[in-house]
C-alpha cells in the first residue's frame, strides 16, 4: 500500500479503514452498509483536512443511522474533538475503544494505550483520575492533552 492510499475492508461486519484519509478516500462502499455503521479504525495512519471534509460529507449523507467507531486512533479522537459533527448528523455516532496517548515527564517516553469507553466512562463520572506508570522509568505518565476524553462528555 503506497503511503497516501486508503482503503475500506469489510471484515466480520465491521468496516476497515487503512492508510491516510485524505482526498482520495472514497466512501462509496459504505453507502450500501446497513445500519448501525460498524468502522474500526486502527490501521488510519493519517488524515488531512479534504479527506476529514469528505468524510463529513459522507456522515451527513448516513443522516441519523447510528454508527460505532472502533479502535479509533488518538489522531482520530483530536479531531472528534475539534469537530463534532464527525459524531454523525445528530451526534448519534459513539466511540467505543480508542488509544489514549500518554507521556512521561520524568523520562519523555511518550506510549499510546487501548481503551474502552464502557470502562473508562464510569471513572471519568466519578471525577476519578486516570493513570499510568511508565514502563521505561517506572514514574507516573500524564495524559499527552488534557482535554482528550472530551468526547466521551460532549
């Protein structure tokens, strides 16, 4: 797969989007799906601002129909966040798992950590703060943004 290609696979129900969302992904495929929209996300490398665009197209041509994001990338939660309308029409879309990505102050060890919403919801509505210990120094990390679980509130 060239660096700039992108690609959409089904896969046990659930799409697959691989490679750099970018102007050239084509979200035609998906047009078909049933609803609800199942899209795992781990393999999106990269995304630039016509490829976001277009895929906001496409969501609002999905209208209300639910959708689950899966897997999302750290990258992908950003632009949850700056853009909410990549939560679908009606803000019907839900994340369900995600990496979180986390640094280390004391080393600079920066890592990136699966997550699921369903268990880390509960914490965050128990003003429970989240950890990490380094596993290059042993010391506690920090959320790499502050504001990265904003999605799960918004």
């Amino acid at each position: 797969m060239a660096s700039d290609s992108f690609s959409i696979n089904l896969k046990d129900g659930c799409y697959h989007f691989s490679g750099v969302l970018n102007e050239f992904a084509n979200f035609e495929v998906l047009k078909m799906a049933s609803d609800p929209l199942r899209l795992n996300l781990s393999q999106l490398s990269k995304m630039n601002s016509i490829g976001i665009r277009n895929f906001l197209r496409f969501l609002a041509d999905w209208g209300t129909k639910e959708i689950y994001y899966e897997h999302a990338t750290s990258e992908f939660i950003d632009q949850v966040n700056m853009i909410p309308s990549m939560k679908g029409a009606a803000n019907q879309a839900k994340i369900l798992s995600f990496n979180v990505p986390w640094q280390c102050l004391s080393c600079d060890h920066e890592d990136e950590v699966y997550m699921e919403a369903a268990k880390v919801e509960p914490l965050l509505e128990d003003n429970k703060e989240l950890s990490r210990t380094c596993p290059k120094c042993g010391k506690e990390m920090s959320l790499l943004v502050d504001s990265f679980f904003d999605f799960l509130t918004s």
